[in-house]
C-alpha cells in the first residue's frame, strides 16, 4: 500500500496482473454457468423415434423430416412428417407456421410425442425451417 499524504488516503496497487486474473476468474465462471445450465438437445430423425416410440411418450422431443406431398391439412393443422421408412402426424394447432414450412422440405419439429388409439403422433410447440444442406447427413 502507498500512503497518499497529497489526499490523506491509502491508495491500493491495482496492477495489471491482478486486473487480468481477476477477469480471467470471472470469465471461468461465467464459462461455467454456461456449460452447467445448457442441456444438450438430441435432434432425431423420425426413423429412430418411430424404432421404440415408447421411449419418447409424452416426453418433449426435437424431430427432423421431410413434410410428405399431399398431407399438409389447414383445415385441421396436421401434417405428416416422413423418414426414410416411417411418417409421424404432426399437429400444429398451437403455432404458426414459419416461412418456408412447405411439402417435401426437411424441416426440425420440437413437440410432445403421445399415443391415441393405436396412432403416435406429435404436437408441435415449434417448426423450424432452415437450409436443406443442414439437415443432411453424410
């Protein structure tokens, strides 16, 4: 510590050293909180749910496919969602469409997937339109 006699106060020694750890401390933890609160969200191909759909009942889920041709339905907000072996019905009563929503594009769905007379399907809390090459898989 220095003594100021000019001010009559004690001045404290803020070095550079110090100023940087003390930022380099405060960024680690916000990294951290970061890390801690951020689940990571598993994007499935309907292909994988519709393998063991019982795994996913009434569970959030977050899907990926292509909207089949001929099944989009305004009338009663449903549309089917389709892999490469099985289609899910999707209901989007709650939302709005986003730009871009239209038959034969791949398209991600956020929703609750649930059993009704024998038929799974989902409700939708979320459709996401994007690139195509995004969804692609190598």
């Amino acid at each position: 510590m220095l003594f100021n006699t000019a001010l009559g106060g004690v001045i404290v020694r803020n070095d550079r050293l110090t100023r940087l750890a003390l930022v380099a401390v405060v960024m680690l933890g916000l990294i951290g909180l970061m890390f801690m609160t951020v689940d990571p969200e598993i994007q499935y191909t309907v292909d994988e749910v519709m393998e063991s759909p019982e795994d996913h009942d009434s569970s959030e889920i977050h899907l990926r496919g292509i909207v089949r041709f001929g099944s989009v339905d305004n009338q009663s907000s449903t549309f089917t969602l389709e892999g490469l072996s099985s289609e899910l019905s999707v209901s989007f009563a709650s939302i709005a469409v986003p730009d871009g929503f239209e038959e034969g594009r791949t398209i991600a769905v956020k929703g609750e997937l649930s059993q009704d007379g024998g038929n799974w399907h989902l409700s939708a809390n979320e459709i996401q339109t994007g690139c195509p090459s995004k969804y692609e898989t190598e």
